[in-house]
C-alpha cells in the first residue's frame, strides 16, 4: 500500500465471465493488474460490485488461486468480500480468502432476515470470527442497507471491536449517507473507516476517513486517488457516479470496464442481474469520455 497511515483506495473489482457464464480468470487478472498500476492500493474481490453474491466455493478458490499466481502480492494488495447467511459457509469464504493470503476480509452481515436485534448480529459475527480462527485477520465490517436491509450499529461495532481487538480492522460505510459515515468516524475513527459512496468522499477523508472501497475505481482510480490522498474534491467523481445511478448501477459498471479496456468480455453479468442494453451502454461510454474530457 502507498501509505501505513491510511486505507487508501481499493477496486471494488469486478468479476467478468466467459460466454458459458465461468469466471474469466485471465479477464480478472488483467483488470486487476490495470487498477493497481492505475491508482489503486488494493482491489477486493467479491464484493458487490464484483456480484461476490453470486460466487460458489469453486468460483472463490479459481480466483483466488489465479490472482496469487499472477505474481499479485496478496498481503499487499487483495481484500476477500463475505457474503453468506449461514455462519458454516461464511467461515468456509473467510478460510478460502485468508488462507490463499489475502490481506483481509470484507464482511457482509447475514442478509435474510430483516428487522433482526443487534445481539443476533453479534453471536453471528463472533461465531464467525471465532471459528475462522487464528487466521482471522483485517475483518472489514459492511454497512450496506440497501442491499442487505441489516444495518451494521454504531453499538454493534464497539462490542465487536472490543471483543476482537486486532482483528476488527475497519468499517464500510455503504448506505450513502453523510449521517451514517459521520456517526461511524465520531465514535470508530481509530479504525479504517470507509466510504463506498464515492461523491462523499472528500469530505470524509477530511474527518478522518482512511479510503474508499468503491465500484468507480474500477473505471477511473487515477481520478480518485487525490480524492482519497490529498481529500480533494472533484466535481468529475460526483458526475460520473450521478451518471452511472442513473442506470442500472451494476451492469453499467461492467459495461465502462469494457468500454475502458475496448474489450465486451467485460460485460456480462450473472443472473439474477441482465446486461446492460447496448444502446445504453454506449450512450453511458459517451458520457464517461465527455465527463473525464471536461
């Protein structure tokens, strides 16, 4: 990573798939080599925005295994993305992801049940760290309500990071609320705060934030990495990420990544998620030259 200090800026990376719906192994690399020489101090797989939410076992252990032989430095660089409900497979990620010598982990809660107490959260998460064992290290926890309509507590954390100290890294803060993230850094800011939506970052860092483990830098870390370094706004950050809501957010993800590397293996999506429409997709090209040509 570029500093000890901070975070820094993580790929949220994206997942491309052959034509028979198999991960692109080969595609992967290439991406992830591209964002770490383009800005990136690390990329995460199986995030959101890398559809880790659609990703067997088997899917997990060819990336991981494909990434470690590309001559990545894995503690350097990869962070592993949890996404379960049941503690078994969600240890079964964790193992995969830390024994392949991944830096870290980012930690989804269980996402099934809505309206669940914090005290069902917490048994969940220590279980799972307890069982992940000694080789549970870099725990990120994920705050993304509107996704998983289980909200990770200001309270929540503190148990958490009291119970495993060392091991409870940081928090993402995905909701897009300038509420959330603040309450986060008031009460957590000695841990790696971060922020997924990127048209707050800025103002984050400048309160203390460490980074960012976001979708765009996919597209454009380069544009992003004085966001995160030096806290400088940037009014393109908040054009594009306006832009690219106002599709479908993921499948317009995949859609620019191939527009950036002049390569459609990038576009496809796995069920339940569609590809973005081709007319679409180059009308957003269009509008992603237009905003970084500003």
């Amino acid at each position: 990573m570029a500093s000890d200090r901070i975070f820094g800026l993580s790929a949220a990376l994206v997942t491309p798939f052959a034509e028979d719906g198999s991960v692109d192994t080969a595609r992967l690399v290439l991406h992830a080599k591209t964002v770490l020489a383009g800005g990136c101090d690390s990329f995460t797989l199986f995030g959101t925005t890398g559809e880790g939410y659609v990703l067997s076992l088997g899917d997990r252990e060819a990336i991981l295994a494909a990434v470690a032989g590309s001559g990545i430095e894995m503690r350097d660089s990869v962070y592993a993305g949890v996404a379960a409900v049941s503690i078994d497979d969600a240890v079964a990620q964790s193992r995969l992801a830390l024994d392949a010598g991944a830096r870290g982990l980012l930690v989804a809660p269980p996402f099934y049940l809505k309206g669940v107490e914090d005290e069902g959260l917490y048994a969940w998460f220590s279980r799972v760290i307890e069982r992940t064992g000694e080789t549970a290290r870099g725990v990120i926890l994920y705050h993304i309500p509107g996704q998983t309509a289980v909200p990770i507590s200001v309270s929540l954390v503190s148990r958490l990071k009291k119970a495993f100290p060392g091991v409870i890294a940081g928090v993402k803060d995905s909701s897009g609320r300038w509420e959330d993230a603040s309450a986060f850094l008031a009460e957590h800011g000695e841990l790696a705060i971060l922020v997924g939506d990127e048209r707050l970052l800025a103002r984050a860092m400048r309160a203390g934030a460490q980074g960012s483990i976001c979708g765009l830098a996919n597209l454009a870390p380069g544009l992003l990495r004085p966001v995160i370094h030096e806290g400088r706004d940037s009014d393109k950050v908040v054009r594009l990420v306006d832009m690219i809501c106002s599709l479908p957010v993921l499948p317009a993800v995949k859609a620019l990544t191939a527009h950036v590397h002049n390569d459609n293996g990038f576009v496809r999506t796995r069920p339940p998620l569609t590809d973005l429409d081709p007319a679409l997709a180059r009308r957003a090209a269009a509008q992603f030259d237009a905003i970084l040509a500003a």
